[in-house]
C-alpha cells in the first residue's frame, strides 16, 4: 500500500514513533500514522482500509494509553486535528473528537454554563472520554452527554443518543463496536461564571497537589475496584516506589505509574503485571486496567 501517493492532500507519516505523542513517552512505531483533518479525510481513510483489509486503529491524544514497543501494524488515525469546539445553542457545546476536554471545559466557562467542571484537568481528547466515559471528582462524561456521531467501520454515519451508549463506570458502547466517534454534543445548564470558576480552580488544586504530574505517566492505572481504592491497596502492599526498568509507582500517588527513568512499553506492562499479581495475592482482588493497552510485543 502507497498511502501517501493515495492521498496526498493527508497529513501522513510513514514508520513513525508514537512514543513522540503518548502521555508515557513510550511505545514503537505505526506502519502510517495520519491525521485527518476533517469527516471527508475521516471517510476516506475508514473505506480505503476496509476495501485494502488494512488495519485501522483509532487515538485520541494518547493520555490514558500505552503502546506497546512493537508499534502498530497497519493505519493509525490520530484524531487531534480535528479540534473544533462551538455553542450551538444557549445551553450546548460541540466538540470534534479530537477536542481538548480541558479545553472544552474553559469554553463552558466563558460561556457560563456548568456542569463540565468535574473535567478541567482530565488530559484527554473528547472521543477519549467518550470512549472510556472519563470521570473524576465524582462525575462523568456520560452525565452531561447529548448526542456522539460517528463513522462505522463500513464507512456508515449515525447519531447516538445518551442512552444508545450504554455508560457504565469506564465503559461505553463504542468498546465493543469499535465505530469512530467524530462529534459530540454536551448538554449543560446555566451557572455563573464566577462559581463555575471557582470550583474549577479547587479541583485543579486538589489535582496539582495529589497528580504526579512533574513526570510522564498514563494518568490514572487501574479501575476502581468495589469496595476498595487502589491507590490504597497499592501503598498498604508496599509498592509505592517500586520500580521495573524506568517505570516506578508514584511516591506521590500510588495509582499512577510514572516515567522515571527512559522507561519502555514493557517496563510498563511488566510493573502492571507485578502490582496485579502483588494484590491478588495479599487481598484476593483483582486489580483491572482503566489505561487502554495496544500494539504488538517487541519482536
């Protein structure tokens, strides 16, 4: 396949680190990395690689994600220019997928509506969040949601609604069908600038003050299991600062895992691997993984 003499007017990188763009600075490359700038371009990537049998993986902004170090064979999209964001009523924003949820969290604040302030410091894209139903500080992405658009892999667009998206906590839908979010539509109520602000302000506090945020990571490791906290039950087995190649268990935080030292993809899974078997072992509960895992192994 000759992508780039196929499309010549895509932005396309050939053999390309994707350690340049995770949130880990790890992980090999991709067969072709492009970067689609609109629905048209979006289309027509999605037919070409159905038609080719070519594989097609979706990114967002790569934050809550590790590659692993034998890269990704065949198409990666990465969605971040496709970064538009507007009001479209009195009480709904637009967001393409490719968005900024943070950003889109300081529109709502210039245009006064509340609601999204729970998101001001999750380092994601919209379709990301909308794929793992992101939370924080007690809300969720699937609480303030209108409408996903989205492409099929059979090239078909369609609209669904809050309920056709089956949120539960870190899941949606689009986990098991595997379409291409484009859009999404928030439903948002009025509030004043100054109290939406203000709140904003203190979860971004609380986040500075508990995130290990000085060093690369993939923010937050595993789900919350019923019952427990994980950073919890991580510190309580003494893992905190426990370390594997590059990659360590935050002192500050002991549901990240931190990017001390050039660490690689394997670094990563292999300590993930360790603190489930550690967990498993002293408290009997299984620890899931919240970040999404992709690629091949290193050959």
């Amino acid at each position: 396949m000759n992508l780039l003499e196929q499309f010549p007017s895509i932005k396309i990188l050939k053999d390309e680190p994707l350690s340049k763009y995770t949130y880990t600075k790890t992980g090999g490359k991709a067969d072709y990395l492009i970067f689609p700038q609109d629905r048209s371009q979006v289309e027509q990537i999605v037919n070409y690689a159905r038609i080719e049998l070519i594989p097609l993986t979706v990114l967002g902004n790569a934050s809550n994600l590790i590659v692993k170090d034998g890269g990704i064979r065949g198409i990666v999209l990465m969605m971040t220019e496709m970064k538009a964001m507007r009001l479209i009523n009195s009480q709904t924003l637009e967001a393409e997928s490719g968005a900024s949820l943070i950003q889109l969290t300081h529109l709502a604040l210039k245009e006064s509506l509340a609601g999204l302030e729970f998101a001001c410091g999750i380092p994601g894209s919209i379709g990301g969040a909308v794929y793992m139903n992101a939370g924080a500080y007690g809300g969720e992405v699937k609480d303030v949601i209108d409408e996903v658009d989205v492409i099929s892999r059979e090239g078909q667009i369609r609209t669904f609604k809050n309920a056709d998206c089956l949120f539960s906590y870190r899941h949606s839908i689009f986990q098991e069908q595997n379409d291409l979010i484009l859009a999404v539509r928030f439903k948002l109520h009025m509030g004043e600038e100054l109290k939406i602000k203000a709140e904003m302000d203190r979860l971004t506090k609380l986040r500075e003050s508990k995130q290990p945020l000085e060093y690369p990571s993939c923010g937050s490791v595993f789900k919350r299991p019923e019952g427990y906290y994980t950073g919890q039950l991580i510190q309580e087995a003494g893992l905190q600062g426990h370390r594997i190649g590059g990659a360590e268990v935050s002192r500050k935080h002991a549901g990240f895992i931190v990017n001390i030292d050039h660490a690689t993809a394997t670094d990563y899974t292999d300590l993930i691997a360790y603190i489930q078997a550690t967990i498993w072992e002293k408290n009997q509960v299984r620890l899931e993984t919240e970040v999404r895992i992709i690629g091949e192994n290193e050959i």
